[in-house]
C-alpha cells in the first residue's frame, strides 16, 4: 500500500512541476525574469540566469519524478525547491508586495497568501516522503535495479 501511496505522491508532484514549467517557458524567460525580480530578493544576474533555467529545470525534475528515475535525489531537489518557494512567498506577505508569485507562469495569477506559503510546504513534505521512501510502485529505478526493485540480494558465497 506504501508502493501505491509513493507513486501516486511522486506523480502528482512530477505532473505539477512540469506543468509548471511548461507554463513559464510558454511565457519565455523575460516574463519568468521579471516574475522573479518582483520578489525584490536576488540581483539582476541570477534573476535573468534563473529566467532562463527555471522552467526547463522544473520540466526536467518534474519528469524524473513521473518516470521514477533518480526518485529519492529527485525528491530532495524538490523538496529544497518547494522550502524556497515557501520563504520567497512568505517574504512577499511579509513585506506586502503585491506581486504575482509567478508559480504558473503569467496565465494563472497567483497572489501572495499564507495559504500559499502553507501549500508549498505540504508540497515540501510530500517531495520528502518521496525521497525517503521512494521509488514505489512503476518507477524505472525499480526496473534497473535500484532501491524497491522487488530484487532480494544473494548472499555472498565464499
């Protein structure tokens, strides 16, 4: 039953985050950029790197997720990514700027809330559990013989 809790959890994760990313590479990386500097945190060099990366990075994590390779890294690189989206967010509330998140790129506006603070987290959470107890169930990780591959290992013979 854990199996089928982990591939469900990794999946839908997986499909949000290339959802994701698709929606900000349809934007193309000047909005991206300028969704980015709206949190007034970091200076223009990264801003304009990460609007360029960001929704390609999403899309590429996001289908490690759904496929099951390299879950559990996968997972932890998520679960960072979420905890940042989490504090960007939040510092947005705190120094109520009215600016859009951008998490789905400019066709979904989304404002800052403690709501949305609260569902990166769970988002954060989630991708732990992947990480830690993933792959599960339908995982490519499984099929080359990774962790949860359903293979017993033989005892050495001497």
């Amino acid at each position: 039953m854990a199996r089928v809790a982990v591939l469900v959890v990794r999946v839908a994760i997986g499909l949000l985050l290339v959802f994701a990313g698709v929606l900000k590479a349809h934007d193309g990386p000047s909005a991206t950029a300028l969704s980015i500097a709206a949190y007034r945190i970091l200076p223009s060099l990264p801003v304009k790197l990460l609007g360029v990366a960001l929704p390609y990075f999403e899309i590429l994590l996001g289908g490690y997720l759904v496929i099951g390779l390299f879950t559990r890294i996968a997972g932890w690189i998520a679960a960072a990514q979420f905890a940042l989206f989490a504090a960007a967010v939040a510092s947005l509330v705190i120094r109520k700027l009215p600016a859009d998140c951008g998490c789905f790129g400019s066709s979904i506006p989304t404002p800052p809330s403690w709501g949305h603070v609260g569902a990166d987290i769970g988002l954060a959470i989630a991708a732990v559990l992947v990480a830690c107890f993933g792959p599960g169930m339908l995982a490519v990780d499984a099929r080359l013989g990774g962790e949860d591959s359903g293979f017993a290992e033989l005892p050495e013979t001497t």
